[in-house]
C-alpha cells in the first residue's frame, strides 16, 4: 500500500515520494479500495499474509484510513493466522502520538524511521526529527506494538568506524527484534547525487566502507539480531515477513502511486505522480498502467538477485517452481565454481547461497554469477 506523501523530501531519497500543501486522503482511499478490489479478483484463493503500509510517509495518514484498508484486504483474501501488519513511521511527535490509534486500526508491526542518533547527523541528512524526538517516539512504539523495527544509515560523510560502532551498539540497547541498517547509497536524481557529483558530498572510501559493514554483522550477531539479509538484522522468528517475500520471490499485489507488483507470474506498475494516478482510476479504472507477462530468464535473474541477499540463500525446488527454470541453468556454472573455490559461495545442488566473506562483494558476485 504506497502513500506517496511526505512532509519533507530527503536529500537522498530517490523513492516515490511528494511534498504537497494539501494530501487528497479520502480520493487516495477510494482509489486502494478499489484497486484492491481488482488485485483480489485476480488472486482468488490465495492466501494473505502480510500488508505493508510503506512510502513516503503512511503514518501522516489517519488510523481510520489505514483500518478501511485492513478491513476491506481481510475481507477480500484468506487471512493467515497471525496476519502481519507493518506501517513505515517517522518519528516526529505529533505522529507518534497517533501510535495508538493505528495499533486500534491493526497494525502490528511498526517500521521507525530514525536514521541517525544524533542531531547534527539527522540535520545532515535533512530529517524533520532531532534524536531526543526519534528515541521518544521508539520507546511510544514499543509501548504500543508488539513489533517493533527502526532504520539506522551508516558510512556517512564523515564517519568513522568508531563513531558506527558506538551508535550501533546503543542502537542494540534499546530492544527492538529486527534493525535495517543500509549504507548510505548516492542514487541519480536526488539532492545527496547533486553534491557528490560537486565534490561536496565525501562518503568514507570503499575500505572503511567494507571495514563497517562486516563489523556491523559481527555486532548484531553477537547481540543476537544476526543478519538474514543484506540490510537486514532480526532474533530468530522476527523477520519481516512482507519482505521475505520479496527475497524470497513469492508474489505480492502492489497498489497505490508509483506500486509494483508481481503476481501469477505478471508484473505491474501503477502510475506514479499522485494526481495522475486519481486521474487515471477515474478515466480507465483500476487496472495498472502497465502488466506484463514476466519472461522466465527475466524471473530467474530477479530471483537470483533477490534470493542471495538472503542469508538462507536459494532453494533450488522452489526457485524452479517459481521461474520455470532449474538454478543450475539460471547460472554460470564456471563462474559459481570458481566463487566457490575462492570460498565466496555455496552451491550444493540443492542451495546457492553466499559465505560471510561473499555477503560483503554481493554486486560484484551476481555480476559473474548471472549469464549475460
């Protein structure tokens, strides 16, 4: 479920989000419903099991919004039992404030967007909260859902390895089942890609770079949060279960401004600028802009791409149920050999999944791995 409005862009954020004066929530509602409606017909029997309120910023949106939405999906599918129900949140007080309101609506599980503990960092990378806001509104969250995850940048401009360590290990100090901890990536088009390119951006070099993220595995597995995906930190039993989705390739219905989505082996897009999607659903209803059949050599590369950010890696049963194609030749098979003698992989027939040392190279291992 895509909200596509923020009260601020981030500088580095590249995701499908708006600033607007006025956020049409009753026409955005009416247009979920519906294409909710037209996802289910086309997955009838199918079974849900998660939903996931992302953006932008969903927790700008009203706890009534959010429970029209979770009533009208548990009624449209087969609910699992323990439905998990994740809305993104940023940690501003008035929003937090609301935590109680959307924990009546349903939500489970709350995804808390703090990025830095400490205020010239969050100043930095353009956050409305300072850290005495974003620690406060962590601890309303953990008194309100029985799940709770936040997000922590790191490599950025000016930090040193020190500085990361101390952070993460207060970060792990507060509690919380599962962390997503991302290196700070400059993406085309936004402001942090402006100044990199002007040489006023300088993130620490590739070395210090590698230097933190195997430390950050180190620390999080030490505190009993192992990773389970590249980015992604949980106790046994708390991953997100949305996500493992994704990893995983299953399928997932995507509406809302900008979703993506794959289902019964096609791909869809909705239209991405807010006012041109309410335009569309009332000119031609709510079908997506695009759907098309997923090729299975395109299938095999996304679930190759998705899979290995798994610490389980790849099920080759299920990968060849899910693209048509066995793993053995959805890969390079020379190149898996030799990954593996430099002790990078691990392909038994039966798994394909990178080592420790491999999970630190993932970008330059899928370049061998996927044919041309």
């Amino acid at each position: 479920m895509h909200w596509p409005y923020c009260a601020r862009k981030c500088p580095y954020c590249d995701f499908n989000s708006h600033v607007r004066g006025h956020m049409p929530e009753a026409e955005w509602l009416e247009g979920i419903l519906a294409e909710l409606e037209h996802e289910a017909s086309l997955t009838a029997g199918q079974t849900l099991t998660s939903i996931f309120f992302g953006g932008g910023t969903p927790s700008l949106m009203t706890p009534a919004s959010a429970g029209a939405i979770i009533d009208r999906a548990a009624a449209l599918w087969r609910a699992a039992p323990k439905l998990e129900i994740t809305l993104e949140a940023n940690p501003s007080t008035v929003e937090a404030e609301r935590f109680s309101g959307f924990r009546d609506a349903g939500i489970n599980r709350v995804s808390l967007g703090l990025q830095a503990l400490n205020d010239a960092d969050l100043s930095a990378l353009g956050r409305t909260h300072d850290a005495a806001t974003g620690i406060a509104a962590l601890d309303m969250a953990q008194a309100h859902f029985p799940r709770v995850s936040f997000d922590l940048i790191y490599t950025r401009e000016g930090q040193s390895a020190a500085d990361w360590e101390r952070e993460l290990r207060r970060a792990l100090s507060f509690g919380t089942e599962h962390l997503s901890l991302y290196q700070l990536t400059i993406e085309p088009g936004t402001h942090f890609a402006t100044r990199h390119a002007a040489g006023d951006l300088i993130l620490p070099a590739e070395d210090p770079a590698a230097d933190m993220f195997e430390m950050t595995r180190a620390i999080t597995a030490e505190a009993g949060l192992p990773a389970y995906e590249t980015s992604n930190y949980a106790r046994p039993g708390a991953e997100s279960r949305h996500n493992l989705t994704y990893w995983r390739y299953g399928d997932y219905a995507g509406v809302g401004p900008g979703a993506h989505g794959r289902r019964a082996g096609r791909a869809t897009v909705r239209t991405r600028l807010p006012e041109r999607w309410l335009s569309r659903l009332a000119e031609r209803g709510a079908v997506p802009a695009t759907e098309e059949r997923i090729a299975p050599e395109k299938a095999a590369t996304e679930a190759l791409m998705m899979g290995l950010r798994l610490t389980e890696g790849i099920d080759a049963a299920r990968f060849q149920v899910r693209t048509g194609i066995p793993l053995a030749d959805a890969i390079d098979t020379e190149a898996a050999a030799r990954l593996q003698a430099y002790g990078l992989l691990s392909w038994t027939g039966k798994t394909l999944r990178l080592t420790e040392p491999g999970h630190a190279v993932l970008n330059s291992i899928l370049v061998d791995l996927i044919p041309n």
